[in-house]
C-alpha cells in the first residue's frame, strides 16, 4: 500500500489477543462534520484483514451502533470459521467501553470461471467533462478533500432544487487513484454524494452496510451510481455500485439508513 | 402468530442468559436437501426478537458458516445496544460447538414521514394465470410444501433451456398467506428459484445474506423479483424484492453466493 492519507489513516497496531488500537482522523470527516461511515468500515475491515493475515475480502457487513468521534478508538477481532475456501471473523470498534460498530467479514472464495456482468455502467462523459457536484456552501474538508467527485451536470439539490429523482451518476477519485484496496473499494461506496438529498432529506444517518467486493479496479476514476429504491417512517436505502474504467463492476454496496 | 407450520417450526425456547434451544426442521428442506438459509434466519431473527423482547426488525445481516443439519440447535444472543430508537442484537446458531451461523439485526427505527418508492412491482398477470416454475423432476418436498410459487411462463432452466438472462419474475404464498411476519418475509426472500439457474449454474450456496424489511404486507400472494447482476470467479449475487398484492415494496434483500 502506498503511502497515502488512507493507508496512514486506516492503520492499526496489533496489542494481542485480537486486539488493535488504531486513530479515528480528522481528515475523513463528512461536511457535517461526522466521522464518515465509508472510513470507518474501511478501518475496521483492512484492520481485521491484517489480523487474520487476509487481504481478499469478498463481503463485509457493518453496523453502527453509536456516533464515532476522532481520536483513539480499539478494535476487538475474532476470527469466526478458517475453512479451506472461506475465512469469516467479526470485529467490534470500541471507543473506551463505548461499541461504536460491528463488522462481520470474510475473505476468500474467489476461483476460476465464468463471467456474468448484468449491470453494465453509466454512459458518462469523462471526468474532465464534468463539474463538481458539491456546492461552494457546502464546507469542503475531510472526506471532500480526500475524494474527488464529478458528475456530468450539477445535482438539483446543489442548486437547492432536490429533483424528486434520488438517482445521481458521477465519477470518484480516492487520493491520487493509483492504487484502491479493497477496504478502500468499501469506502467509496460510502462516500458519494447522498442520494435522498434529492428528497430533499439532508439528514441522516447510516444503521447498517453491507459491500459486496467483487474485484480489484483499474486504477483511475470509478463510475458510481447511487439510488435510493425506498423512503418510508424515516428510513431509506441507498444503493451503490462501482465501475472501474474499463466498465467492470468491482463492488456494489446497500446500507439501511435513518432520517435523524 | 396463527398456528402454522412456520410458527411451528421456527418456535425455540428460552433457556437463560441468552440462550434458546430450537429444534431445525426437514419440513423447509430444499429440493437439494439443504436446509434453507431463509428459514434459518427466519428461525434465528424470531429467537432474537423474542429474546430481547421486539417484533419490528427493519435489517438483519446473516453470514452462515457450516451447512446446518436438521435436529436441535442453539441459539446464542447477546444485546449490543438498546438506543431510543433502535435496538442491535446478535444471535450466534450453535449445533453442539459448531457455529453455523451468525445474525446482526435492528429493531425499531420506524417513525412518520414521507413516503418514496422508486421500484414499482412488476406486471404480472395474477397467481391463476400463471404456471408453477418447478418442475415435475424436481423433488417437491420441504420448502416447495410450504411456500407456492407462480410465473407467467416456465422458467427457461425449468425446460433444460437455462436463458442466460438471470432475472424471474413470480408470485409466493407461504403456506394459507393469512399472516407474513418480519421473520417469514425474511425467509420469502431467500426461498424462490434460484436466478443462477438461468445462467446454467444450479450448485450454489449463501455465504452472506443481508435483509431490509420495510412494512407488514396486505394477506396473500406477494410479487418476488429474482435477479443476479454478477458472476465471476465463483462467487455471485442473488437480489430479491418483494411487493405484497397493493404494490408496496415490503422487503429487499441481497445474497453473496458461492458456486459450489
């Protein structure tokens, strides 16, 4: 892994018997200033990852439980099943003895085959093409300056005209896109542009995660389409899948969200 | 809950400090003898709601580990948090010290407020005019007793002629349809032809599965959509939607499946 402000701040150090300590920054805030959900699940799975010595994540499955803050933060690991074709564990990110979220991960799988791709992604001109999507009102730091964003026009609600319509398409860079891990992958699920902003919902908060990691991009710009299918008593979906720039899709993502 | 074979056969009983006993019946087999994955989250989604005293699941998160067996199993809950709001829990499904299984799920959540739905139901001629896709070669025993299934024509792997094209559109009706508790339209999207079969692969097993669960839906046959969007290197997905008689989407799910 390169050094970059990902790699330094997903990392963490193995205290023994599952446990790692690791630091929350700063640097991935949302512009509500909320620790962002993508980063966190990134932190816990690449930590699991290394504490089992996997580094094939093909599914991962998180839950929050209560609002991260930056600063000093412990992952509890344990590894669930080691059989010959899949390894499966959990990890609990605990700040003192606060659960912040649970992850349930496994690695492996993967074998030779056949290939079906029923999802093909969106027609989108280039990413020099397109514009910014996120207004100047909108503070830009932490996560804002950690992944670029271009959509081929400016979304309704950035123009504060929600379009009814809560489907946006874009681009996503991470850093400088040499290189996506697959924890890096699962966070750029998380890290677009909400969609139920076009419901004209602005406040919410993720419950639950699941990615799906299905191969490792192209390095360079990933095609993201994120969809909400469903807003009901104040809770909604949202849906995310990626595509490198050859048009595989690499991972796709759906998480339960609260209005709050 | 009426008297049925699913309220039956999902029923454990509690045995102190989380622990309930439950008893996996051949009555939800598949066709291929495995005991069904939705009716073991349906059985360890009831057990956890009972457990901790909540009957509103809106998602449940499964990783299985070890194919389960017909007979005793044990079901190991623990509360991780009983927010205002929300409620998380975790059950592990235990057959003597084997973990077969593992659960997040969250209740409650649900408040007023608007409703968005982007995903309209298919247009399906009704259950009457449809045909049944199973064929007569296919074992009806277990879980094809208990839940019917409909689709406006035979599946093309139903005539040896898999389509290439892994989407089916059909009706369920668990057994008399009177009443789909969050646990049952857990196991309805987990219990319909497989959309791998269109693809020629019919060897198949779920690693993850992940469930949202919106709304109890109106009494009778509900409207299932099947799709898989990817298949590669042994490992693909399995996406269901369900819609009760008045259209409301009730439940969306997706499944990480390994090829086998």
């Amino acid at each position: 892994m390169t050094s970059t402000w990902f790699s330094r701040d997903t990392a963490s150090t193995p205290h023994g018997e599952g446990v790692r300590r690791l630091s929350l920054s700063e640097r991935w805030l949302t512009p509500f200033g909320k620790v962002n959900g993508g980063y966190i699940l990134a932190s816990m799975l690449r930590g699991l990852g290394e504490e089992i010595g996997r580094d094939d994540p093909v599914v991962a499955s998180v839950t929050f439980l209560s609002p991260a803050r930056v600063g000093e933060a412990e992952l509890r690991c344990r590894s669930l099943k080691k059989g010959r074709r899949i390894h499966t564990a959990q990890a609990d990110l605990m700040a003192g003895d606060k659960l912040l979220a649970t992850l349930t991960a496994s690695f492996g799988g993967r074998r030779e085959g056949q290939l079906y791709q029923g999802l093909p992604a969106p027609n989108l001109p280039s990413p020099d093409e397109c514009v910014d999507p996120i207004p100047d009102t909108m503070l830009r730091r932490g996560l804002l300056e950690r992944v670029a964003q271009a959509t081929p026009t400016p979304p309704g609600w950035s123009l504060g005209a929600p379009t009814g319509d809560p489907v946006i398409d874009g681009w996503q860079l991470l850093e400088d896109g040499t290189e996506v891990s697959p924890p890096a992958l699962a966070l750029l699920t998380d890290s677009f542009v909400s969609t139920c902003f076009e419901l004209g919902e602005y406040s919410t908060t993720t419950l639950q995660l699941t990615v799906h990691l299905y191969a490792a991009p192209a390095p360079g710009w990933l095609a993201t389409r994120m969809s909400t299918r469903y807003l009901e008593g104040g809770l909604h979906d949202e849906n995310c899948e990626l595509w490198d720039r050859d048009g595989v899709l690499v991972a796709q993502a759906r998480q339960l969200q609260l209005l709050t």
